[in-house]
C-alpha cells in the first residue's frame, strides 16, 4: 500500500462522498452518486473528472519533429501550431506500447500526454529511442494536475469563469496560459467521452481551487463529479478504446481498427514493417462490436467461441447506460467478423449467444 498515490483532489473526492479505489497505483473516486447517474449527467448535461493520474512528457529541441515521426505512427508533420494530434506509440513488433496526445507549440516543443499506468514505461521507452535526436525529454508529471469538463453544457460552464472567448478553441486545438479566475491554465477541446468538452491543465497548488470553481460554475446546469466507472462507460459507447483492453503489446493498431492514425506513407517510425506487412497481407484478426441475444453481461477477457472453437475474448462489455443493451467489443479471428453472424461469449463456463453488429454505439458529439 505504500506505493499509492493520491491525486491534489484526493480531499475533494472525500469531500463529495467519492468511493475510492485504487487505479494504476492512485487512489481515485470509482464513482459519487452512482455510475448511472454521472454516465447520463456527461450524455445529457456536464460531468467533471479528475485525470490528474495522467502523466505528461516535454520534448523539446530542434529534432522534436523528426523524433517524434520516427517514434510515432501518426504524421507529426501535418500538425499546426496549438493543434492536438491522437496517435499511437509502438513496438518494432507493430504491437503498442500506449496511445497518447500530442500537443504542438512549435516545431520545436511538443507535450504528450500519456496514460496512468504506463508512465514509467513509456518514458523510458522514449529515453531510449531519443539517443540519435537534438532533443530533451522531460517527465513533468508529477508537477501537473488535468481536470476533464464533459458534455453538451461544459462550454457554457466553463465560459463562466474565463474571459478566453471558448468558441476560439477549436476542436483538437489548445490554449496556454488561459485565466480561470485567476488561475493559468492549459485548455484544449478534447476528452474521452464523445462528448464536447475541455481538458483543463495547471499546477498541484490550484487545482482544488479550480475544481471548486467549476463546481459552483455548474450547480445550474446539472453538472456532477463524475469517477472511473463513468469514464469507462463513456469512453466504451464512443468506441474509444483503452490501453489493456482493446490496445496492448500484443494487439497492434491496425487489429484494433486505428489505421485512420497509423501513417505508413509518411516514411520509416517504429513498427512499421509489421504495419506494412498487415496492410499488404490483411489481417489474421481484428476488433469488432457485438451485441448480447441472450441474457448476460459480457465484460473484459471473456472467451469467445464458434462451434465450440476459441476464436478469441471480449476487450471491454458493459450494460449500456445509454442504450440499455448488453454490448461489447471483442479481438476476433478474422474469419468470424462479419456483421450479423453469430458468436458465443464463454460466461462462467456456459455458453450465451451474441451477434457482431456494426461498429458504432453511439454517435459522437462533438463540436467540430
């Protein structure tokens, strides 16, 4: 237990009556009111989350650019300044080492913002293929601190505490140094709900403040603190994925159905041979949606069958809170990935019937 961190909101989540866990070594509140409760306050109206597990990398120096083409499958070199680029760290293997953002300020001064779990990993694997590059790299994770505004209201929340006109961030675009009530802040328009929304960066010491602020900013307008359960919810009905789940160093980007940010013609960067190699011979298997016909919850790991032969496992399933269906996504061999055929998830060893369906649960709603 030693080794468990908390957050500079831990207090805050007390103070909510957040039930907390521990998450890729944190203490962070699960949920508040109930799972269901803050899924649809996101749908419907605004929830905030505490991301501050999140770590955060600088690189900077005159080879930033051309590093971070060679380390990543998606081209850094179409990006604007203030832009922000998903895309995709990997393995010579083709296989993932994490998804990630990249924020640009110039050509010559990048941040990436990497998942919780993996940040040690991450940044040594980045330490490693840096050594030929004009570059610096450094872990400041532990002096940031990210709150996530999202939902349909979170502009008209935020709004409230900023004279930053909001309408000037575009989707997928940032600012720095932005003034919310007097504390500055890195805000971009991005999330991880298919939902609009705005991730918030600033410091330890005024992160409980601006919390606090933007809960008072939102009593009108059903805003909830909102916990992991949501989150993964959320994220899951947009079809986003999750690194251990649907992305790992055994399933490759391509597998995952992320080609859309895999670049091979942009030239050489690490995995691309294997993603050549795929996109040349097709895919042995990849990831598909499906829904439950029978009565049971499908959840991450399940084995999935086809007349009584594994054909592979379910990455994530849930009961849908949006939809109320019973659905999941799952890497399957490709022979068995046809929308409308029937598969089988191995629950506790019996056998409950799905079929594959097509692969969108629910639209995004983003402004673009």
């Amino acid at each position: 237990m030693g080794n468990i961190r908390k957050t500079a909101l831990y207090d805050a989540h007390v103070k909510y009556g957040g039930k907390v866990v521990e998450y890729s070594g944190w203490l962070l509140p699960v949920q508040y009111e109930s799972l269901k409760v803050e899924h649809e306050a996101v749908r419907n109206n605004a929830g905030l989350f505490d991301v501050s597990h999140m770590g955060e990398v600088k690189v900077v120096g005159s080879d930033a650019e051309k590093y971070l083409q060679h380390l990543l499958t998606n081209d850094i070199s179409l990006m604007n300044e203030f832009q922000v680029m998903y895309t995709i760290m990997c393995y010579d293997t083709g296989g993932v080492v994490d998804d990630l953002l990249v924020y640009k300020y110039s050509t010559c001064d990048y941040l990436l913002v990497i998942n919780a779990a993996n940040v040690e990993k991450d940044f040594a694997y980045m330490q490693e293929q840096c050594k030929n590059y004009n570059v610096t790299l450094t872990n400041i994770s532990e002096d940031v601190s990210e709150v996530a505004l999202q939902g349909p209201k979170a502009q008209d929340i935020l709004q409230k505490l900023t004279t930053q006109d909001l309408n000037e961030i575009k989707f997928f675009y940032f600012k720095d140094n932005v003034d919310i009530k007097g504390i500055s802040c890195l805000v971009s328009r991005t999330g991880y709900t298919g939902e609009d929304g705005f991730e918030i960066y600033t410091n330890n010491n005024d992160i409980s403040k601006l919390w606090e602020e933007i809960m008072e900013a939102g009593k009108d307008y059903g805003l909830k603190p909102c916990g992991l359960g949501a989150r993964d919810t959320l994220r899951f009905e947009a079809i986003l994925p999750l690194y251990g789940n649907e992305l790992s160093q055994d399933i490759t980007p391509l597998e995952a159905g992320l080609g859309f940010f895999v670049k091979t013609g942009k030239g050489d960067y690490l995995g691309r041979d294997v993603h050549l190699k795929q996109k040349e011979e097709g895919l042995k298997r990849k990831i598909v949606a499906f829904e439950m016909v029978d009565n049971a919850i499908p959840r991450h790991g399940y084995e999935v069958c086809k007349d009584d032969k594994k054909i592979g496992f379910v990455t994530t399933g849930y009961l849908s809170p949006t939809l109320g269906k019973k659905i999941g996504l799952a890497l399957l061999d490709i022979d068995h990935t046809n929308i409308g055929e029937e598969i089988d998830i191995l629950i506790r060893n019996k056998k409950y019937k799905a079929k594959i369906v097509k692969k969108q649960f629910y639209t995004k709603q983003y402004k673009k």
